[in-house]
C-alpha cells in the first residue's frame, strides 16, 4: 500500500468515484468500501491514514460506525472526515459529537476535499515535546495518549486530547479560537471557528464527572484557557 492509504466509505459509486479521482491525482492509494461491513472487514486487516465517511450507508449509519470506531482502541486515533448530504448546523454538531475530526458536506470542490485531507493527517503530526504534564492532580501523558485525574483513567477523543494538551502546555493563557484552529487544525481555513466551541463542550463533559471541567475556562469575547477561576 502508498504511505498515504485513504479508506472512502461511500455507497454512490459516482461519488465514490469522483473522491478516488481527486485524491488519487495528488498521490494518495484510495480504497473504497460501499457499505459499513466491508469498511469493518477492510479495517480489521488495515489501518489507514485516513477515512473519508458518509453517514447515509445502505447497511447502518455512518454515525454508528463511527461511534464504534473511536470506542476501539485500535482506531481511536484514525483520522476521520464526514462527507455527507447532511447540511443543516446540528447535523455537522451530531457528527463532530460523535468523533469526525471535520465534516464536508455534498456537492463539494475536489479541491476543497484534499486541502480538508491534507490538513486532517497534519493533525496526527507531533507538535510539541513528548513531556508529561501534570497539573495538581490532573496528568496528561501524551507518549501513550492518556490522561488521568487522581490516578483515575479520563477518556477522550483525539481532538479533545491535542485541545487540552495545548492548553495545559501553557496555563494562563488565553488562546483565541482562531489560534486553537491554527494549533490544532493547521492552516485549513474552512475549517470554521465554531468548530472549536464543538470540541471544547466534549472536552467539559469529559471533565465533568470528576468536578473539573471549569478548568477549562472560557474567556469571553476572546476564547479559551487552563487554570482555576
């Protein structure tokens, strides 16, 4: 297989088509599943860099396998790009819920597909030193991607980990949303800004049970930052 191995999971076959082509031309090795199963039986043997996923599958929602996906260990990390007919605003929220690292909706620009793609596997680049960062009780291993609070395992989405490990790297300080998108999303520009409202909520309910989600604090008419209020 290429370095670059993207798994399209689309069951329009002119669609389908048209995504292998765009991306095929700019050097990526394209594999297409038509449905849910034959995406499962594909990543039960490969892993790739990469998954482009509808959420109307002919077999069960794309939003199911894509739950089912970020539950297992093994493709937890698997960058994922929802590209869907689904339009309306609580439709791209319901799936960066449910784990997609960006959304693209149907009809859309080839050119727009590889420049989301490009900026989805720069994400999954090391950014910053492999240090354990340990605030008070709360400690964020980002070599084996676990965090921890009180010795108790926190679970979070790949998003959710890199947001918090930018904030903890650098307690204080105020980052604005378009700096997080930067940080975390790379120089993707369509990506927009209410994305990073998206994935700071996830990260709050993921602090919540262990009564330390207001360490993510939001800073009004600027963005975001970690510390106590």
């Amino acid at each position: 297989m290429s370095d670059k191995t993207v798994l399209v999971v689309e069951d329009e076959p002119g669609i389908a088509e048209l995504v292998r082509f765009s991306l095929t031309t700019v050097g990526y090795s394209v594999q297409i599943a038509s449905n849910a199963r034959t995406a499962r039986i594909f990543l039960a043997k490969h892993l790739p860099h990469a998954m482009i996923l509808d959420w109307m599958l002919p077999d069960e929602s794309g939003i199911k396998l894509l739950r089912d996906l970020r539950a297992d260990k093994r493709t937890k990390m698997l960058p994922i790009l929802m590209l869907t007919a689904r339009s309306q605003e609580q439709d791209k929220v319901s799936g960066l819920d449910a784990g997609a690292d960006d959304y693209l909706t149907k009809p859309f620009s080839p050119t727009e597909l590889q420049a989301r793609l490009r900026a989805l596997l720069r994400r999954g680049l090391p950014q910053f030193s492999n240090e354990i960062l340990a605030v008070e009780d709360l400690v964020l291993d980002p070599i084996k991607h676990r965090l921890s609070y009180a010795n108790q395992p926190i679970d979070l989405g790949p998003t959710e980990f890199k947001l918090l490990r930018t904030l903890m790297m650098h307690p204080g300080r105020v980052f604005s949303r378009q700096q997080l998108l930067d940080l975390i999303w790379g120089d993707a520009v369509l990506v927009e800004e209410r994305t990073v409202d998206v994935h700071i909520l996830r990260l709050r309910k993921s602090l919540h049970p262990y009564g330390i989600e207001e360490k993510i604090r939001t800073v009004r008419g600027v963005g975001y930052s970690f510390g106590n209020k």
